[in-house]
C-alpha cells in the first residue's frame, strides 16, 4: 500500500460524484423536454458504480483469514450510465403537439420520468460525497506534511 494510495482512492471517488452532479443536473434540465431525437419524452439517466479491485492486493487486515482477498481496492468507477426506462405521468393538455391522438390518453402528454424533489436529495448526496472525498484528501496531506516536519527534526 502505497503513500499516495489513499489520495488515488479519493480521486476516484471525486471523479464519480463530478459525473454523478453532471448526470443529475441533465436530468433536472430536462424535466419538462417532452420531445427527444429517440422520441417520446425525456428518460432520466442513472450513474451504475462498481468498486475498482485490486488484483493483487499488498495489504492484508489481521482480522480475517489468510487467503480470503480483503485488500483495499483502488477506489471506485462509473460501470455504466443507464436510461431509466419507466414511464411519466400523463398531464391533460389536447393542444400540445405531443398529446396522443388515439386511445384511453387522447389530450395526455407523457412527461420525463424525472422527479426534481428526487434529484435534489441526489445532488445534495453527490455533493457530499464530493466534500467527503475532499476531506480524505486535505487528510492525507496534513499527514505528509506532518511526516516531512518530524524527518526535519
């Protein structure tokens, strides 16, 4: 386990809540988009994280056993970025161009999928994550330089 190990860790983290804030900011700008290039109205996205393992882990807990793989890992990545394919309310409005014309919803519009109370909680959530990871960072180099002031002495 490297000196620069958990700075890499953190960075990871804040890279993922970046995106995460990019991601949730695209879905509240097209809350209301009710026409898209793919049709019909706007699908709000979804970040998929996994962990980055380590394959070969140098640093092992005394706590469990020996050959179980329990190293620190490497921080964390974006595995995918998915369309939440559920649907929109419906809101009566006959004169909007993208009502349907037929059926049990003729005057319905279908709207994104996207609730900005929902995405709020998750900007804050990203946000803090955000910090968090920071604060891990301000950490390791107060130690840094705590270790370069004791070689000095």
């Amino acid at each position: 386990m490297g000196m620069f190990t958990s700075l890499n860790i953190a960075a990871t983290g804040m890279s993922v809540e970046r995106l995460r804030t990019d991601v949730i900011s695209n879905n509240i700008a097209n809350a209301s988009t009710t026409r898209t290039p793919e049709g019909g109205p706007f699908k709000k996205s979804l970040v998929v994280l996994e962990p980055i393992a380590s394959e070969h882990p140098v640093w092992r807990t005394p706590f469990v056993a020996a050959d179980q793989d329990n190293g620190p890992g490497q921080g964390v990545r974006v595995k995918q970025i998915i369309k939440d394919s559920s649907e929109g309310p419906l809101r009566w409005d006959p004169d909007n161009p993208d009502a349907y014309q037929s059926g049990p919803h003729k005057g319905y519009v279908e709207m994104p999928n996207v609730n900005i109370v929902n995405e709020m909680v998750n900007l804050i959530s990203a946000s803090r994550a955000y910090e968090a990871n920071g604060t891990v960072v301000q950490g390791a180099k107060d130690m840094f330089s705590a270790a370069l002031e004791i070689g000095k002495a």
